[in-house]
C-alpha cells in the first residue's frame, strides 16, 4: 500500500508574546497513514490532538518536523514548506477537514454552502446543484433549511451540514476533528454511514474521537496522546 | 520554493518615503527612527520593502492599524502617489516583463484605465458626485477608450444592476445616494473595464452594519462570479476574515507576517498580531 502522509518527528508550541508564555501542544510525532487506511487518535482534551490535524491543514504552522503528503496534483510535497497558494489547491481539491465546529460565511444559505465547495472543485453548476441535493437528503436536513441560513441552525444540523460539505468533495484524505460530538444516535449512524462509503471509495481518513465506541467499529488502527505525545 | 500558479500582480519591495531623510535616517532603519518617524528631518517611511504576490482569482487581505502603510500602499500601486522605491509587474501589461512605476505617466493612465480597479474608502475621492451614476460609468469606460453611447448606457445599466442600484435611479447623482449606495456605484465603476485587479481600500469602513454586509457579499459574489484578483485594504480583520484567501499584516509600513488567513487568525506569530487578534471581539 502507497502511504498518502508521513508524519516525522513534528512539534509544534506556541509563544503567546504578550503574556509571556511558552506552550508546547505536541512534542515528537510520527503517524504514517498508508492509502485507504482510517486511523483514530484518542486522548483527553488538550492533549494535542487538534494540533495536529491543525498543522495537517495548514491552519497551524510546523515549525518542527515535517508533513509528508502525496499530492495528486503535487506528488511528494512537505507540508511544512508548501507555499500557501498550494495549500489553498490543496484544501479546495484534495484535503478535506470537518471540525465540530461550523464556520460559515454569513448570509449564505446550506443549498449555497455545498454548492460552492462543489463548485471550488470546477465541477458544472447542474452537477454541484444535483449533488447538494443528493448529500442534504442524505443527512435528512430538513428540506425548509435548505435555503435558510444556517447561524439559526441546531448544533447537530450545523455539524451534519458541515460533514456534508466536506464530504461532497470526495477528498483524498479527509482530517475529522471530533466530528460526532454534540450528535444524536440518528445523526452519528448517517456520519458512520457516510463514512463506510468514503472508506470504501479509498478515503484516506485521519480522525479524532471522544466516542470510542463510535470509533471502534471504523478505524484500523489508533493511537492514544497523552500530553502532546503518544503513549 | 517556484509557484505552479503565475501571479497577476507582483510588487517588489516597494518603499515610499515623505521627506528627504538624512544621514540619520538613512534607508529608513536606523535607530532613531521612532516608529517609522525619522525625529530629525522629519521624514515619515510608510512603505518599507513591501513584496507580494496576487494570484488569479484570490482575494488578498491587507490588515493593519491606522498609520500602517496600508493606504499608502494602495495609492503607489493605482500611481495616486509615486513611489521612491520598488517595482510592481502586472501579467496583462507588457507580459509582466516592465516594471509599472518607471512607465510614462500617459502609459500609467493606460493601466489605470484598463487594468486596474480601484475603490476608495471615501466615495469623494471615486465619484464625480454630481454626474450621473451611469454618467461615471461611462467617464471610465470613455477612459478606457469606449465611443458607442448605447453600448455604454447597456454596460452602466448592467454593472448598476449588478451592484443593486435601481435601474430608474440611474440618471440620479451619487450625492444624493446614501453612503452604501455611493460604495456600491464606486465598485461598479471600478469593474466597469473588466479589470484583472481590483484595489479596495476599507471600503466598508463607516458603513453601518447592514450596509456594510451588502458591500462584502456583492464584492464576494462579484469575485466568485467574476474571479478577479482583488487586494482587500482593511483594519476589520472580521471583513478580512470573510473575504481574504491570503493575508498580510502590516505595522509601521513594514509587512511584519504574512500567511493563510486562518494562519492568521489561529497562528499568529507577531506579538503585534497576536494583540490584534485577541482584540477581535
């Protein structure tokens, strides 16, 4: 099996100048994920696990270390010294990340939302617009909140909005950050289904999970971080 | 690291300097520059050694505080100033081959009129405030050498529709507009001659708020339909955060961090943008 990212020796700390503070969020870690492959990493909160799918996607910068991915477009690049226009290619093409979290432009409706991310892609606009209705069934959202603005959504609506848009894209590697908290039972069996299907269309996925059992039944391998490193 | 895009816009270590300096201030880093103030001669460096790069279709934001060079920068880069230092390519001009700060004044107007667009923050400085709304359209489409009044009255017609000002107000002139509606003729004048770039600088500054979220989504809605590069100017980094792929942060008219935004945002390194962002509200 090809290995899609190679993660070596990355560390990563932040100097926070005006309280006069050093923090170090992950010291010395490896991942390999090898092509196709769900990999989960477990830990309590703050032990660094969002820095690194962070420093994944370009959102932290790695000082340390070095991030290596196999790009469709790029072929064999380091993260840690891509140019920010190739992150920007990679995010809208191949790099997918889907946090708890939904940060939306606003006024803009759920329809519009997975549109563009289709869209970003240079599909046609008669495919992005049969796609987004095909995921926003999937998800069971609410038909009525298709052309709303999703600010005045549920926090589980958002978060299965959010994975929608994401995972419209059909990335090559897919970074989830705790994508079922705050989700009902209903909702986390759609977020499993829709990822046995990514998983079986060769998603590479790299997740982070509170739910173990959740996770259990899907990744292949996991590691555990306790403190910024791995245990 | 070599790009696999090619930039539509390139500057150059652009420094532009009022005042003469003097041996003290020689080159703008010395140290009895306070800030970027030279105590004794006098002379203010408000751009120094600015580079970057815009790449087809992005939106680059420019943040900073008052005094930081941002507007000054603006107005070398659409030649309302000259600059005492640096060079700037544009792809369209010449194969990006001649540096636009050293062509003729009459070659500057050229680019002016036909390559870039610029927005102002004050709706004074854009408009001609007493000629029709469509009439200053048409003044820089004439600019940009359009002769067939029918085709000009089609093209104002359509880019005023575009940015929401009502058809029947066309013939109306900007003073009598609110301060939105001004901003939103300036933008359609500014894209009247389908420029690869478009300069904004603060334009939703002094906007209420309603007001200032139809300015953003016409300019993101205009930038995906269009994809023009646009070089956004602003000290609102919620503004930058909405619309900017790419963001540099300036500070004493020095480029003191760049990055992706949400780099920006999440990873500041600068204590000066650290204590910018955890301003954000």
């Amino acid at each position: 099996m090809e290995t899609l990212l190679e993660i070596k020796d990355l560390s990563k700390s932040f100097d926070l100048h005006n309280l006069g503070k050093h923090i170090r969020a992950v010291s010395h870690v490896d991942i390999q994920l090898n092509e196709g492959e769900f990999i989960g990493i477990t830990g309590k909160s703050g032990s660094g696990k969002s820095t690194i799918l962070k420093c994944i996607y370009g959102a932290y910068r790695i000082q340390q270390g070095s991030i290596w991915y196999h790009s469709k477009k790029f072929g064999r690049i380091n993260l840690a010294e891509a140019s920010e226009r190739q992150m920007l290619y990679l995010r809208k093409h191949e790099i997918g990340y889907v946090s708890q979290f939904l940060n939306v432009m606003p006024r803009t409706t759920a329809r519009q939302l997975v549109q563009q991310a289709i869209l970003e892609m240079g599909e046609s606009k008669s495919f992005a617009e049969k796609e987004t209705e095909k995921i926003l069934t999937h998800f069971e959202l609410d038909q009525e909140l298709w052309d709303s603005y999703p600010t005045t959504f549920s926090g589980g609506e958002k978060l299965r909005l959010n994975i929608a848009r994401a995972m419209v894209k059909k990335p090559r590697l897919l970074l989830l950050d705790e994508p079922t908290a705050s989700l009902d039972h209903d909702s986390k069996i759609k977020v499993k289904l829709l990822i046995e299907q990514l998983m079986n269309e060769g998603t590479t996925m790299l997740g982070i999970f509170h739910d173990l059992e959740f996770m259990n039944h899907l990744v292949n391998r996991e590691y555990n971080m306790q403190n910024g490193v791995f245990s | 690291m070599t790009e696999f895009e090619v930039p539509v816009l390139s500057v150059k270590n652009l420094n532009k300097q009022y005042g003469p300096g003097c041996p003290h201030c020689k080159e703008g880093e010395s140290e009895t520059l306070v800030k970027n103030y030279c105590q004794v001669c006098g002379t203010v460096y408000a751009c120094r050694d600015v580079s970057f790069d815009v790449f087809p279709g992005e939106v680059l934001g420019i943040v900073g505080e008052s005094g930081s060079g941002k507007s000054t920068l603006m107005q070398c880069l659409y030649f309302d100033q000259e600059v005492t230092a640096g060079a700037a390519f544009v792809r369209s001009y010449e194969n990006g081959e001649k540096n636009l700060f050293q062509e003729s004044s009459q070659q500057q107007r050229y680019i002016r009129n036909h390559i870039m667009g610029k927005v102002y923050q004050n709706p004074l400085l854009g408009l001609r405030m007493n000629f029709s709304s469509i009439g200053n359209i048409a003044e820089k489409l004439i600019a940009a050498g359009s002769n067939h009044v029918g085709m000009m009255e089609s093209r104002g017609t359509e880019l005023l529709n575009k940015v929401n000002i009502p058809v029947h107000r066309r013939k109306e002139a900007p003073k009598y507009f609110s301060g939105g509606m001004q901003q939103r003729v300036q933008i359609a004048k500014a894209l009247s001659n389908n420029p690869p770039v478009l300069l904004l600088d603060e334009v939703t500054t002094g906007l209420d708020l309603s007001v200032q979220a139809s300015v953003l989504d016409l300019i993101k809605s205009l930038q995906r339909e269009l994809n023009i590069s646009i070089v956004l100017v602003s000290h609102d980094l919620g503004v930058i955060r909405m619309l900017a792929d790419r963001t540099l942060v300036m500070l004493e008219g020095k480029v003191i961090e760049e990055g992706l935004t949400d780099q920006i945002l999440e990873d500041p390194q600068h204590p000066y943008t650290q204590q910018l962002v955890h301003s954000l509200l």
